[in-house]
C-alpha cells in the first residue's frame, strides 16, 4: 500500500509492499519515495526499517551506522511504551486490543 506523508517538511511516498531483495527498505532522496521490504512483516523487523528509512529521508548527513542504531533505539522506546506494533497500522497486536476493552 501507498501512503503519504510528510517528513522535513516535504511529502514522501511510503511503499509498503515492494519487492526490494537485497535490502529491507531504502529511501530515494530524488523521487522522495520510501520503500520498505514486503518481506518485512514482523513487527519489530518493519518499524525499524521504517523508523531508518524515515531517519534517512529527514537526516541524509547521518551515517548509516547512526542511523541504523538510532532506528532500533527508537523501535524498541515505541514498542516498550505502546506494546507491540503492528504493520497494519495499529499499534497493539489483535490479542492485547481484546484485553483492554
């Protein structure tokens, strides 16, 4: 699925369904496009390719180790604050969503 969003106050395109096979995800400063792995569907594994892909396109003088550690720094902060995220678009797995009524 394609969305949109805005990051560094320009619009980006978010593909989240793309069959990249030697990475997870890559950001494309010219076209402004974003796309994250199809094969990433673990939950962890998918918001930190998009938190890194997003990091890129907001901060393209970071280096790639930077940005790798601070994508799973950031990853493992939202999960242990919201629970765990689901690619979908919400943040709590379908079980845990039962519980809190």
């Amino acid at each position: 699925m394609k969305r949109q969003v805005e990051l560094n106050g320009q619009k980006w395109t978010i593909d989240d369904n793309s069959r990249l096979r030697k990475v997870r995800g890559e950001a494309d400063k010219k076209k402004k496009l974003i796309r994250i792995s199809s094969r990433c569907r673990e939950r962890k594994d998918y918001l930190e390719v998009f938190i890194h892909e997003c990091l890129h396109a907001c901060c393209w003088d970071l280096s790639e180790e930077t940005v790798s550690f601070s994508a799973r720094e950031i990853a493992d902060a939202i999960e242990a604050f919201h629970g765990p995220f689901n690619p979908s678009g919400d943040f709590y797995a379908e079980e845990e969503t039962k519980h809190r009524g």
